[in-house]
C-alpha cells in the first residue's frame, strides 16, 4: 500500500492509472489455503481479500466460495481462523523457506492484471487502489474489487458482511497511519 502510495507521488499519474497487486497475490494465497483445508481446487475456489497487504488484511470469509457452497459448510471455526493466520504469515513463510520473497506468484499476479490492462477486459479483481470515497474512504491506496480495463482501474464497491466492513476501516486505518509515517520520513 505504501509503495503503490509513493509510486503514485513519484511518478505523477492520475489516480486510475496506478494500480498494486498485494490484494491478487492475497486473495491468491486465501483460495490455496481453502484448498489445502477442503481438498478442493483452487479453481473451484472464489475468494476476497481486501485492505492493506500485511497484518491487517481481510480476507472476507463471508464471501469466500468453495464449489459454490460457503467456505463454511466445508470448514468450522478453528479452521477459518487456521487459514486466516496462513494467509497473513505466508509471506514471511515464503521468505524463511526461501531467503526472499515471492517471484513466480508475483509475476502471475502482475501478468494477470497487464492482460486485464492490454485485453481490456475488464476483470474484477483485488488490488490496492486509490480510493475516493469508496468504502467510505479517500485519498489513500488500499486493497479493493476493481475493475481492469485499458481506461485504468475503477475501485467496485462490493456489500460486505457487518464483520468484514470493520475490520476493513480497521485495516483503512492502519493504512492511513503507515501513510502518516511515509509523509515524516519524506519530510525529514
């Protein structure tokens, strides 16, 4: 959220032609953790995450599919909050197994969203996007449905289950306050 935000000071273009990846790459992780745990394929999986890459994403359970039945018919608590934590750790996981951070689901990310760009597609997909009022936020990047198409992006506004819509502002929130911090090192 924070690179995308000083991409978007340095390099100067309008609000709809900057765009992050983080939220294909979590809501990526999200339909392989649900996979793991149900045995279904990714590809049977539709999932959402939303808000800032890190700690405070939300991966909104309440919309999360697996063969068109909610994810919490195939799991129960213990392991939506199992997934949950996998979700948000996998990239440091990545990292330690690793010794750096994640390429190849990087770049299917990336590439998945410069077709949708190139192809005008389109597509709807989770990414970091500035937000103008929508989710009732403005001026800051943050993980949410948005539309692809050669036009640039356009955040979509999805209804949200009561839980998902607060741990969204919360995670909104925290955006904001690493914004505040990136505005006082470019200051000092």
């Amino acid at each position: 959220d924070i690179m995308v935000e000083l991409a978007h000071r340095k390099l100067g273009f309008a609000d709809n032609m900057i765009v992050g990846q983080a939220g294909v790459l979590d809501t990526g992780r999200l339909r392989y953790q649900a996979s793991a745990h149900t045995g279904v394929p990714c590809s049977q999986i539709s999932a959402l995450v939303l808000g800032g890459h890190g700690p405070t994403m939300v991966p909104c359970f309440s919309q999360c599919q697996v063969a068109h039945k909610p994810l919490t018919e195939w799991v129960d608590a213990g392991k939506i909050k199992a997934i949950h934590e996998e979700v948000a750790d996998r990239g440091r996981t990545v990292i330690k197994q690793q010794g750096r951070s994640a390429i190849y689901s990087t770049a299917i990310a990336a590439t998945r969203m410069a077709k949708a760009f190139l192809l005008d597609t389109k597509e709807i997909m989770a990414c970091c996007t500035r937000l103008n009022g929508e989710y009732g936020a403005s001026g800051l990047f943050a993980g949410v449905p948005t539309q692809i198409s050669r036009q640039g992006v356009k955040p979509i506004e999805v209804p949200l289950a009561p839980e998902d819509k607060e741990k969204l502002d919360f995670s909104i929130t925290k955006v904001r306050e690493e914004v505040a911090l990136l505005d006082k090192v470019l200051t000092e």
